[in-house]
C-alpha cells in the first residue's frame, strides 16, 4: 500500500512541477489546458490572423468586395479587401507586382481589430495601366498571408 501512495504523490508533484513550468512558459497567446494525459499548450481564438482575401472593382459597406473579379481594364481601380478574425494589434501589408516582378505599390497599416473585421487596400493610376498579368501578396506582421493573382486587358 505504501508504494501505491508513494507513487501517485510523486504523480502528482510531477504534475503540479509540469503545469507550473507550463504556465510559466506560454505566450500570452497561449491557454494551458489540463486533460487526462497531462498538460497542453493551445492557442486560443484571441490571436490575430488573415480569414480570407478578396479582389475586385468595388467595396462594399463592410470593407468587403462588391464586384469580385480578378479582370480588370486598363482604367480601373483595384481593390483588395483582407478579412481578418480574432483579437489583436498587427500590420497587414500587401505588395502589389507587375508580370515581371517589377513592384508597383507596396502599402501597409497598423491594424487593431476585436473580432471578424474587413480592411482594404487600392491601387490606381491617372494613366492607363499596362495590360498583362498581376499579383497581390499580403502578408502579417511580415509573415505571408495569402495572394491573388489578376490581368489588366
């Protein structure tokens, strides 16, 4: 009987000494989460992160793409509307590149949502812009988010 308590103590002194160095190590991102088989660490909903990306002609109330299309005239202004969901401050960036390569417009913002949110970005040109294929790139915090690929005709 004495090894059976001896060995559920040390049991329990391990994992109270693993959910204190859990708990002392985690993100403010993170949640520690006891179950059956010890402790984990998961990231909660409160991080910030890219949903969904969306190109086209207009926007709508919300930030969101009205005319969703990725073919453009050569007078038209693109937008491009980034969904964001959860909680957080970052900076949402999007780099705008011609067929070549070549960078066209590189813009970004700091952005502090509180839950499901629609943030935009536009470009356009006082002259026409030159026919062939595009792309956007958006990224978070540096980090790449997603990207779209367009055509001017």
């Amino acid at each position: 009987m004495k090894n059976f308590r001896t060995g559920r103590i040390a049991a329990m002194v391990a994992f109270a000494l693993v959910a204190t160095v859990a708990a002392c190590n985690r993100t403010s991102d993170d949640a520690v989460v006891a179950t059956d088989t010890g402790m984990q660490t998961s990231t909660t909903l409160a991080s910030l992160r890219v949903d969904e990306i969306e190109i086209g002609k207009s926007l709508d109330a919300d930030r969101s793409i009205g005319d969703e299309t990725d073919n453009f005239g050569v007078r038209d202004t693109i937008f491009v509307a980034v969904e964001t969901e959860g909680t957080g401050n970052g900076t949402l960036a999007a780099r705008f590149t011609y067929q070549d390569g070549q960078v066209v417009e590189e813009t970004s913002q700091n952005i502090a949502p509180t839950g499901e949110a629609w943030h935009e970005f536009r470009i356009q040109k006082a002259t026409a812009w030159p026919t062939g294929n595009y792309k956007v790139e958006v990224t978070l915090d540096g980090v790449p988010a997603g990207s779209k690929d367009f055509s001017v005709r």
